[in-house]
C-alpha cells in the first residue's frame, strides 16, 4: 500500500486532479439530484474524494443529512475533513471500510475503479454498504472509445492506458499527465457491466460522457474535449454510449440476486 499511497500523495499528483470540479461531476450531482426526488438521500459516501471538495458540493445539493468520503492519501482525507466531510484513509483495493452495512442511499465512485489491482473488492463494498433502494454512481475511462479505436488502428497506445508511473509514451498526437500509468484496469462497456452483474448489481443507466473540462490540460487534450462536448456528446455518443471517451454507469442492488 505505501508504494501506492506515495503515488497518489504526490503534490503534482493533487495539484492535477485536487479540488477541480469539471462538466463529468455535474452529470453526477444531476443524476443524484432526480433520484433524491424519489427518494431522500439521508446518507452518501464518495469513494476516491480527493480533498472533499466535490464531496461537499454533492451532499449539500441533495441536502445529505452526513456525508463521508473515503480516500488512499491522508493528505487527502485531512483537507476532506477539514471542510465537514466524515473521510477515512482507506486503500480499496482490500479489506473493508469501517461503515455500516446497507447505509448509504448514494455512493459515488469517480474514476477510481481503473486504478485498482481489485476493482472486484470495490464492488463488493459498494453491495455491503449500499440500501436495496439506493443507488451508486461510477465513472470510468472506455477503453472502446472511438478515439482509442483510431490510436490502435494507426498503431498507438489507447488515450487511458499508460505505459510508466513517469512519462507517457506512444500516445497520438497528446500527451498528459493525467493519462500516465495510475490506471491498472480500463474497461469496455460490455466487460464492466457483466462485472457489474456478477457482484449482484443492476446497471439502470449507461451514459457516454466526453473528456472532461476543467483543470490543468495541455492544449492538445482541449481541442479534442471541446470537440467532443461540442459536436459528438449530443450526437454520436448520445446515440452509442460506448464508443465516448468515458462511461458513467448508474447501478442498483438487483434484489433477486443474493449476496
């Protein structure tokens, strides 16, 4: 775990992903937002909350009565706490967080599952701790996404998968930090959603999202996110969720499965 905790504990590491709250974390607070209509959302946990930032936002759009986050960095789960969010250090790829079974009505895991060695301990959790009628909320690269399509058939390294912790290499035209080799296990849509169903799970809603705005990117990376939010988020990827850049999956508890 330390090894990892370094990695994630790095101050460029935070600077690039740290408190930026893009287009992708609005999509969630929306999705959250309908749901909370239905049905009051009391309590909800975000899995890989970073410093607490998006946390707090999402609880207090949805009026969470406790909000709590869980996260590898102490940095991290220090900063959380600091603005009202119950954190915990917590490395998912093992053992169990110190939660209650069943008692969250929203969990949100925001691109954290591709970084796991056991993206299949995450889920486990998530069934434990999640009510029968609450829902979880998980974004993830798409390893099938038309722009990796291209880079392979041309002969370069799909946009999500990474070849070293240091520099990214063998990528098409961009380069970028956050696309260096964090990411362990990237999936296509099928393959999530059948893992999905193995751990009793129901995916409601599958939603092709485009790269994310916000935060520090290269100029390359936001000429082809502006493309995307522009041209083929209300068009292709509105029609074939599985060919956008990333995938945000609304899950359920399918009830019929035991545990």
């Amino acid at each position: 775990m330390t090894e990892k905790k370094d990695f994630y504990e790095k101050q460029s590491y935070r600077k690039l992903i740290g408190a930026n709250v893009s287009s992708r974390h609005y999509k969630v607070i929306e999705i959250a937002a309908k749901y909370n209509q239905k049905r009051q959302i009391n309590r909800m946990l975000d899995i890989g909350c970073l410093d607490g930032t998006f946390s707090m936002l999402l609880g207090e759009s949805i009026s969470a009565k406790e909000i709590y986050g869980a996260d590898i960095s102490e940095e991290n789960v220090k900063n959380a706490q600091g603005k009202g969010c119950k954190a915990v250090v917590f490395d998912m790829d093992s053992g169990k967080l110190p939660l209650a079974d069943a008692s969250f009505e929203l969990i949100h895991a925001g691109d954290v599952i591709e970084h796991l060695y056991n993206p299949d301990n995450l889920l486990r959790e998530i069934r434990r701790l999640l009510s029968d009628e609450g829902i979880c909320i998980i974004t993830t690269p798409n390893l099938a996404a038309l722009a990796n399509r291209i880079a392979l058939l041309l002969g370069y390294q799909p946009f999500p998968v990474g070849t070293s912790l240091e520099n990214d290499t063998g990528k098409l035209f961009i380069s970028s930090p956050l696309l260096l080799g964090g990411h362990i296990r990237v999936f296509t849509c099928r393959a999530f959603v059948q893992l999905c169903r193995i751990h009793g799970f129901k995916v409601i809603k599958s939603i092709g999202m485009p790269l994310s705005s916000g935060g520090q990117q290269k100029r390359g990376v936001k000429i082809i996110g502006n493309m995307e939010r522009s041209i083929l988020a209300p068009t292709l990827y509105r029609a074939f969720p599985g060919l956008a850049w990333d995938s945000m999956y609304v899950l359920k508890i399918d009830t019929g499965r035991s545990k």
